[in-house]
C-alpha cells in the first residue's frame, strides 16, 4: 500500500495564481525526487451531504473544511496530497526536497498562505 502527505489550507482567493506557481515549482520538486503522484485541489463544491433529522433522506450542509482550516472572507480551501511507495520512501524523497537548492531559493515569506493554519499529516493508505 502507498504511503500519502496530506494539506488542508485557507489560500486566498485574489493570491491562487501566485500560490498556484508555488505549486508547480512544488510538484517539480517532488515528482523528480520520486513521489508517484502531486496533486493540488481548489474547492469547488463546499457543501456536504448528510442524513436527514428521519435518517431516511439527506440534506445538504456546508462542509467542514473552511471551518477546519479557520478560513476567513475572501479565503478559499486547497487540498493537497503526494503519494509516496511508502513512509520510509516518503521520508527519503522528503529529505531530498528539503535539501534542493530549488527549495533552498523559495522565499517563505512569498508565499502567500498563513502558514499557522496550514494543516498537514502523514497517511497509511488502507484502500487502493
């Protein structure tokens, strides 16, 4: 089973282009240090789907992502994810990354994300 980074975070909407250049340069790096798959996500559909008060029907509700990302106005939601063979890949590839000059040369400070409210986590795949 593969191993899976995940990313929630408020991006907002008048910076997607920038933060959407970040991300290639991201998916760059990645994809040539061996990640089998990068993909970046803007919301499009944030309602959910739920039963009803009878459990017999559904009803659509807003979903919980701004909520999570503590997303403010003028904010939209990115979901992210890299797929790796495995932890132990995912942590070799990672070294590398962190170690790439082109990394090395992005400004942090550009980016154009509140890095507080970035979520991120490690994922063991249990359906394929």
């Amino acid at each position: 089973m593969t191993y899976v980074d995940g990313f929630v975070l408020p991006v907002p909407t008048s910076k997607l282009a920038l933060y959407r250049k970040f991300a290639r340069l991201g998916k760059q790096v990645w994809m040539d240090h061996g990640a089998l798959d990068y993909k970046e996500c803007v919301a499009d559909d944030l309602q959910a789907f739920v039963p009803d008060a009878t459990g017999k029907g559904i009803k659509k509700v807003p979903s919980q992502f701004p909520k999570m990302a503590k997303a403010k106005r003028g904010e939209t939601i990115v979901f992210s994810f890299i797929v790796f063979k495995s932890r132990a890949h995912r942590d070799s590839v990672n070294k590398k990354v962190m170690a790439d000059a082109r990394m090395a040369a992005t400004d942090m400070a550009q980016m154009p994300i509140d890095m507080k409210r970035f979520g991120y986590a490690g994922f063991k795949t249990i359906v394929e």
